[in-house]
C-alpha cells in the first residue's frame, strides 16, 4: 500500500491495538468478525467501491457500514470498520486488504496473549516448507473446482492436534479465501506480520545440517548486530549446501561457512 490508504492502514492498526489492550475485547471474536466483513466486502464489488469513494462524506460512508454490519457482527467490530470508511483509501482493494491483515493480526494477538506466538510462526514456516515440497499437497489446497469445506476438511486432518489452534485457523482462513494470492506468498506474509507483532525481522536460514543452539544464538546475534533489530529465524535444512550456510533477511542474501564466514559477511555489509 502507498500513500493514503498506508497511513489509514497504520492508523486501523492501532485502533485495534487500543481494542485488544482491553480486557474486555475478544481478539479471537474481532478475528472471525472481521474476516467475515472481508469476504463480505470481496464477494460485493460494489459495495466496496462506495465505501471507498472519495466523493462521499466519510460520515455517510460509516452511517452505511453501521446499518449493514449493525446485529451482524459486535459493536467493536461495526466501530473498528466505521472508522476505516472514514479514512482515504487510495483504492478499493486496499480496504479490503487492509481488513484481513487485521484480522490475521487479532489471530496473533490472542497467541501473544497465550504465550504461543513463537510456536506459531515456526508452525507457519514449516507448513509454508511442506507445502513447497509437496506438489500434491499444494494442487489440492490451490484446485479452484473444490469447496471450502473439502479444503477446511483436509487441513483439519493435517494440522488438527499437531499445530497451535492460531495456526490452523490462519492457514484455513487463507486457503479457503486466497484472494489471487499463491499460497505460499500467503504463508510468507503471515509470517512477516507475525514477526512484525514482536518487531522482529525474520531471516530464512538454510544450512546443510541441522544448527546447534550455540550456533543459533551465535547468528541470532550477529544478525541483531547487523539490522538493528531482534531477528526471529526460520531455519531449514538442505543438504546440498554441505559445510555452508545460506541467510535471507527479506531481499538480501548472504552466503557462506557457519564457523568462518559470519562475522566476516556481516562486517561486510555494515561497511
């Protein structure tokens, strides 16, 4: 997102933050409310396209969510989205992106609330890896011909009992309403905005053995060091790569030996 449809996104972003803060806010309800407001507003073109419109009064816009929405979904939900129609956006679809992403992120709130948001973006890299891995498995989460429920079936069989109960509903939600995008794009920004709830970058390491736990302080640090910021690494093993390592911190990559080349590489980019 660019322009104003970014400053309304980071503006939505902290009216849900002050609502989960509240004890009295239920941030998985505000999660399936305002995933159902998002199939909503993709399903009807139109109406999208109003609420977006620049040349009506952002009062009359929220009057109108507020007789759509009003007994539908809890008033905290009706407010948090009368809110967003007030603002600019710089195009229609970005509403309704702007809406998934906050209601993937009161999906994470409640793991942070439960201590188990680390559990969740480990479980949704290594699904993300599965899935990478397993043509089939991707064909039959992708075939546009089966329903919803078929998908939500399978991953139920998959995942139910051996992933964190926030994982299995994010990568449902996901896989029965893609909106265009690919699936493991998909996974790739759920983990990002996961990260993103501790202010954590994510840094994708892949060595050719599986790393020891000095190790991945050791490059947990020395990426900390390099960024600025505490680094949360998805790590994956291949062993083509034998006696080296390769690290992906968004578009950049370093290359080279665990135990020799580290310090060196982040030297270097520092430089």
């Amino acid at each position: 997102m660019n322009g104003a449809s970014r400053e309304a996104l980071t503006a939505a972003r902290e009216r849900l933050d002050a609502l989960t803060d509240s004890t009295s806010a239920s941030a998985a309800r505000l999660a399936d409310e305002l995933a159902a407001v998002t199939a909503l507003l993709h399903r009807e073109v139109g109406l999208r396209r109003v609420l977006t419109d620049p040349a009506q009064p952002g009062e009359a816009k929220a009057t109108l969510v507020q007789r759509l929405l009003g007994g539908q979904v809890g008033g905290q939900t009706v407010d948090l989205v009368s809110g967003m129609v007030r603002a600019r956006w710089s195009q229609p679809r970005d509403l309704v992106d702007a809406l998934e992403e906050l209601a993937n992120l009161a999906d994470l709130t409640t793991a942070e609330r439960s201590g188990t948001l680390d559990n969740v973006e480990d479980e949704l890299f290594r699904f993300g890896r599965i899935v990478s891995s397993n043509t089939e498995l991707r064909a039959a989460l992708a075939d546009r011909a089966a329903s919803a429920s078929a998908k939500s079936e399978l991953l139920r069989r998959l995942l139910g009992g051996r992933v964190d109960a926030i994982t299995e509903r994010l990568v449902t939600r996901l896989v029965t309403a893609p909106r265009g995008r690919s699936l493991e794009a998909g996974l790739e920004s759920l983990s990002k905005l996961a990260a993103d709830r501790r202010n954590r970058m994510v840094a994708v390491v892949t060595s050719a053995v599986p790393l020891s736990d000095t190790q991945k302080r050791r490059l947990g640090a020395a990426l900390a060091k390099l960024y600025g910021r505490q680094m949360h690494l998805n790590l994956d093993v291949d062993p083509e790569l034998i006696g080296g390592i390769r690290v992906q911190v968004g578009d950049e990559i370093i290359n080279g030996s665990l135990a020799d080349r580290l310090d060196d590489a982040a030297r270097r980019m520092a430089s």
